[in-house]
C-alpha cells in the first residue's frame, strides 16, 4: 500500500479519534486537548517533510519562504544600517538583492539537511525529537510543566503514529 500526505492524515485523525474516545478527554481542558491535538495531527504528517515532493514540504518551503522575506522588510532598516557601518560604501544598495536571494538560501540549506525520503525524520529517535522540541516551545509560555508535557506526549505519539503507518503500509500489499 503507498502511503502520502492523506493516509497519513486518516489515520493520524482517526488515531487522535481514538485516543480522544477512550477517555483520555475527559482529564484535559478544551484548551489543551486542542493544542495536543494539532501537535498529534502536526506529527502524524510532519516526518514527510523530506519527500521533495510532499505537501508538508511544500508547506514548510513556503513558510520559511514568506517569514524571511517578512524578517527583511522588517528589519530592512537595521540590515541596511548594518551593512553600511560595516562596508562604509555604496555596496549597501544591493540589499534588496539580498532579500530576493536570502529565502532560497534558507530553502537550499533545508534540501541539503534532508537529502533523502525516510532517512532520520522516520525515525523513533525524530519522534523523540518532534516531542522534546515541542515541550522545550511550550516552556516559554504559560501551559504549565503537566500540560507541555501532555501536548509535547501528544505530538510524539502522532510522530509515531506517521511512522508505523509508513512500515505496516510498506508491508500491506493493497
């Protein structure tokens, strides 16, 4: 059976379905049942994010693509200010060259950190990963070290719930 962005998602969402169903809501407020849910749904489809051709890819490339051309014209100012107190000469015109170029840059470094579909993003040691950094995120706001830890639980075991999808998919000769 091959598996992509939708399977993933399915079963991601039914998966989610189940655990909400046996029970497991009735412990969380509505609050933080919603962000645990969008980091088990966000998990359960993230790992794909190296197939070059996938939509959470085209998704992630766009994002990065549209917050660094929005950090340039926020701090274009500074950058300016920057490159001109550091060359001292007219060079500093071409900045908004730099801005065009600066988001493939950016891109370019993402393509050559995940050369390759199913290397480490499909792996447990990633899941661990996805759900470390989510609890490290949410230590910078107010959620409380039991409610991190129950979303950042959450989005691991939709990380693995992406992962056991790709191997009993790969065995299943649908």
């Amino acid at each position: 059976m091959k598996t992509g962005f939708y399977a993933h998602l399915i079963m991601g969402l039914l998966s989610l379905a189940i655990l909400i169903l046996a029970g497991l809501s009735q412990f969380l407020s509505v609050d933080i049942l919603l962000f645990a849910s969008s980091a088990f749904i966000i998990g359960s489809v993230l790992p794909d994010v190296d197939s070059p051709l996938s939509i959470p890819r085209k998704i992630v490339r766009s994002i990065i693509f549209i917050t660094v051309i929005a950090l340039i014209f926020i701090f274009y100012n500074r950058i300016v200010s920057a490159c001109q107190s550091i060359i001292k000469n007219a060079y500093c015109s071409y900045t908004p060259l730099f801005a065009v170029f600066a988001p493939f840059l950016v891109l370019t470094v993402l393509d050559v950190m995940f050369p390759k579909h199913r290397g480490f993003l499909h792996s447990f040691s990633a899941a661990m990963l996805y759900g470390i950094v989510i609890l490290f995120i949410l230590g910078n706001f107010n959620f409380g070290l039991v409610n991190s830890l129950i979303i950042s639980l959450f989005g691991g075991i939709g990380y693995i719930i992406h992962i056991l999808v790709d191997f009993f998919g790969d065995k299943l000769p649908l």
